[in-house]
C-alpha cells in the first residue's frame, strides 16, 4: 500500500480503534523492514494475507476484532511471530518505545505486563 512507502524506519504502529475493515494484502507493510508490532485491535479488519510483514515483524494484536489469530491464513505472519487476540498494550506511549533496548517501566508500569510484551522484551518481568 502506499500509505506505508516510505516509512522504512519505523518499528510499530498502532491502527486500533481506527476503521480499517478491508483485507491486509501481501506486501502492504511488506517494504517496511524494521517493523516489528502491529495492533490492529478493536478495528473490523477481515483479513491478512500472507506476505503482508517483513520477516522483522514480531508480534500482531487483533484484540477485539472479528478476525482472531486462529482466523489468520497460513503465512500471515513471519516465522516466528505472535499474535494476541486478548489484551492490548495500553501503556503511556503505546507501543512506541517497545524494543528500543530500554526497559520503559518507569514511565509506566504496564511496559513490563504481558499485554506490553515485557516491553518488546526490554524489561525482564515481574
């Protein structure tokens, strides 16, 4: 898609409760190689195809969405990635600082719950 050309830098964005319904299509956050979280949560996305992340991408929240993880077709995610479909991260900043090599749980306390990924795996857990 060419809303995302161009934003070769960026690590996670946060399309929740916004009203993204259409399909996910093979290639749309493809270009974005550093891209590693996504949430689409609480939005009426239908689907994601296969090719749609870099191999980067780590983790996918569907939370509150007609599409579950188990919805997801084969190949939607990189090896090796997640997917949530209970809890967001509702931390201060989001989902901005996770994986940036600081554990950001002085700025919130919820940058190391689970629903935050323990900050992108920054902080060491509870």
């Amino acid at each position: 898609s060419d809303m995302f050309r161009g934003l070769h830098q960026l690590t996670a964005i946060d399309l929740s409760h916004t009203n993204i319904s259409h399909p996910i299509h093979a290639g749309t956050l493809a270009n974005n190689k550093h891209l590693r979280f996504v949430s689409f949560a609480y939005t009426q996305i239908q689907a994601v195809e296969a090719g749609a992340f870099p191999g980067s991408f780590e983790h996918l929240w569907l939370t509150g969405c007609g599409l579950t993880c188990a919805d997801l077709e084969d190949g939607a995610l990189p090896s090796g990635a997640d997917c949530t479909d209970e809890g967001v991260c509702g931390a201060i900043f989001g989902m901005a600082p996770l994986g940036n090599g600081l554990c950001n749980e002085k700025s919130d306390p919820l940058y190391n719950k689970a629903a935050c990924l323990r900050d992108g795996g920054d902080c060491a857990g509870e």
